[in-house]
C-alpha cells in the first residue's frame, strides 16, 4: 500500500565503444608482460649466452671454478666432461656446466 514498487532502469546500450573498453582492459597486462620481458626473462637469456660462449672457449690449462667451489686446472677435454687436476696427481672430471668461473693465469698453484 504505502511502498511503490521500484523498477531499476536500464543503461543505455554503448554504441561501438565495448571493443574499446575491452582493449584498454587488457593494457595493463600487455604492459605488465613487457616490463617483466625487460626486467626478468631478457638478462637472464644474455647471462646463458654468456656462460656458454665461456664453456665452449674452455682449453686446456684453464684454471676454472666449479659450482661446488672446487679449483682446478683443466686436464682433459670432452663433449660434456672435463678432467681437473685439483693437486699434483689428482684428478676429477665434472661436467662442463659446472664450470662457473674462469680464473686467470697463475691464480691456483
């Protein structure tokens, strides 16, 4: 009796503008994808480029550093295993992945 019935209205249709909307929806996380391609996924692929342009220059004689931090002076050379000689008349082979660091001549005796 004292309480009308409420009808709520209806929007007016937008004319063309639900692809815009769409678009600039979706802006943030194109934006978001391109930072972190910047940020993350682009120096990382250069710092694997790096490592396995100084694995494949590896020679024998090099003084490396493994992953483990073992020292040694490069004995033998593989495919996928090198030899180091880690103290006169011992020897180990680790994988060349594991070579983290090249050292420079004369610095392990």
């Amino acid at each position: 009796m004292f309480i009308s019935s409420a009808f709520a209205q209806t929007a007016p249709a937008a004319a063309g503008g639900d692809m815009q909307s769409s678009m600039m929806s979706m802006l943030p996380l194109v934006l978001m994808f391109v930072v972190l391609y910047f940020v993350m996924i682009r120096p990382q692929m250069k710092k694997q480029k790096e490592h396995k342009a100084m694995i494949d220059s590896i020679t024998k004689g090099d003084e490396v550093v493994t992953a483990g931090g073992v020292l040694g002076k490069v004995s033998k050379l593989g495919d996928s295993y090198i030899g180091l000689e880690v103290a006169n008349g011992v020897e180990i082979q680790v994988q060349r992945s594991a070579v983290v660091q090249v050292l420079p001549k004369g610095t392990f005796k």
